[in-house]
C-alpha cells in the first residue's frame, strides 16, 4: 500500500501523531492485534504501531469477491459480546474488524487485504476460499481457512497455519536467536520437515528443491499475511533452509 502522508492524526492513538515507517522487524499492530512487518504507522513514543492497513482504511467499508453479498464495515472493536473469528484465518478477532452487519462475518483488516494473487515473475500463489489439496504445513486437506496454493497446484498453504507458525515462534523471533545481518533472527518459522515427510522421498535432489520451492511461497505468504505483500522479507529462505 501507498502512503500519502509522513505523520497521521488516528482516532486510536489521540495523544501524539503517528510517523510512517518501514521495519524488517516483526511487530504486533496495536489495531488489530495481529502480527505486521513492513510498513507501519508508528508512535516511538508509546510503542504504538499499526498497519497500513489499520491506520488507513482504504474505505468505511468494503466488499470481498469471496462474499459478493456481503457489505463489511471498518470497526474500532468487534461487535458485541460473543467471542468472534475471523472468517479467513478462523484466529480470533480482538481489535480492529471488517465486519458485516447482514452475515455475521468478520475479516482481520489485513484478511480483508490479502491480495488474490502473489507474484515475483517467476511463482505464482493464487488465494482459495476452499482448496481441497493438502496443506504443506498440517498435511490436513479441507476447508480449515482461506489458502494460498500454487499455479502448478503442487504447494497449497492455509492462511491459518501460516499464523499458526508466527505465533508459534513469536518470542524466538523477538527474543531468541542471533540477528542475522538483515535484523532477521534465525526464529523464522520452517517447512523444511513437513515437505521432506510429505514430497519426493525416493530423491534427495527432488527434495531440495522441493524444499527450496516451498519456503518460496512460504516467504511470500508471510509477507502478505503480516500486511505487506509488497515485503519480500531478506534473507527469509537462507532461514528456513538453515534448520
């Protein structure tokens, strides 16, 4: 997403102003409470960030090509009293929501933005409402959560189990590991086991490049997923292929 402005005045944050900033470092989004990395709007102040697309909502409201019928409305907290999900991630909705008052739905600002396609000129990932190929993360087919799943249809992800391995590995990434020379810690979540049980067993070559493949799209997933698909996040797969 594009920015216009250095500084932004956000109804969330009254007490100072919000600068933009791009980081490589994983944050929480005081929005939404979810993960970010990439561009933000930040307060040094208090600690105070947000995504892009939490301190600038393209829209008081939006519409999905998953729910055609569906008007969802940009809220400050989920409505209600009731425990509410997100219908991309299925993880729990405890900050800012898409929400639509007809259907009942909800989408975490940064599901309601995943981009339908991803793509670096030479992979492809294209978003599913329901994929039926099996996940390389769980191994589990079905309608879990929204998937990400290659053109040539060999790599499927759920969006759900890409959070999953975030918050998993949250306080490696934060607090274990050495820093790399791109600021990355080593704590970056791995697919190299699930792809070497699950693809190729007869070759290790195959596997390799299996395995090189995979943690592509996993890169990229991420990166959408934290609220940047733009950030192709340095030096991720010379991580994921260290484990």
């Amino acid at each position: 997403m594009k920015y216009t402005k250095e500084f932004i005045s956000h109804f969330s944050h009254p007490q100072h102003k919000l600068k933009f900033e791009y980081t490589e470092t994983p944050f929480k989004c005081d929005g939404c409470k979810e993960a970010g990395i990439g561009s933000k709007y930040t307060c040094k102040i208090c600690d105070y960030d947000l995504h892009m697309h939490c301190a600038i909502p393209t829209s008081p409201s939006i519409f999905h090509p998953f729910y055609r019928k569906c008007s969802f409305e940009f809220l400050a907290r989920p409505p209600g009293t009731k425990a509410r999900y997100c219908n991309a991630c299925r993880k729990d909705v405890t900050g800012f929501v898409y929400h639509c008052h007809s259907c009942g739905y909800d989408l975490h600002p940064c599901c309601a933005k995943l981009p339908t396609m991803l793509d670096d000129g030479e992979m492809k990932l294209f978003l599913y409402r329901k994929v039926r190929s099996t996940c390389h993360k769980c191994g589990r087919k079905g309608r879990r959560s929204w998937s990400y799943r290659s053109e040539c249809k060999k790599y499927n992800l759920h969006v759900a189990c890409v959070k999953e391995m975030l918050v998993e590995t949250w306080h490696e990434i934060y607090f274990g590991g050495r820093l790399n020379s791109y600021g990355l810690r080593n704590g970056i979540p791995s697919l190299k086991g699930t792809l070497m049980q699950n693809q190729h067993r007869r070759s290790k070559t195959k596997v390799r490049k299996c395995c090189e493949i995979g943690a592509l799209a996993l890169q990229f997933v991420i990166s959408a997923v934290l609220g940047d698909p733009t950030t192709l996040i340095v030096g991720v797969v010379g991580s994921l292929m260290s484990k």
